[in-house]
C-alpha cells in the first residue's frame, strides 16, 4: 500500500513552496495553509523534495 503524504495545517505558514514543487499533489486551501487534494498525483521521489524542503517541517508521510 502506498504511503499518503499529510500536512500538519496548524504548522504550515503558507510558504506555497509544495504547492510550487507538486502543484499535482499540494494546494493552498480556503484558509491560505498547504492541503493535499490528490495524494497519489505524482511520484513519491517528487512528494518528498516537497517533504525536504518544507521550511517548517510540516508535511510527512502517513502509512
């Protein structure tokens, strides 16, 4: 089964730094704070980058 990246939406400072490196996965929600809407829209490698460059650490990998 494939891993599920989440996001931590009370950490989140609206960077939109995933939502640039994964559009596919990552969108700015109502609020203005990073959600995933489609988490298997690309490939783990490409959701990771996401994952490293986060500067608040706010998203991981949920099992």
């Amino acid at each position: 089964m494939a891993r599920t990246p989440v996001v931590d939406q009370d950490t989140c400072i609206s960077c939109n730094l995933c939502v640039d490196l994964v559009p596919e996965v990552f969108k700015l929600n109502e609020d203005g704070v990073a959600e995933v809407y489609a988490p298997q829209g690309a490939a783990e490698e490409k959701i990771q980058d996401a994952i490293d460059n986060c500067p608040v650490s706010c998203i991981a990998w949920e099992d």
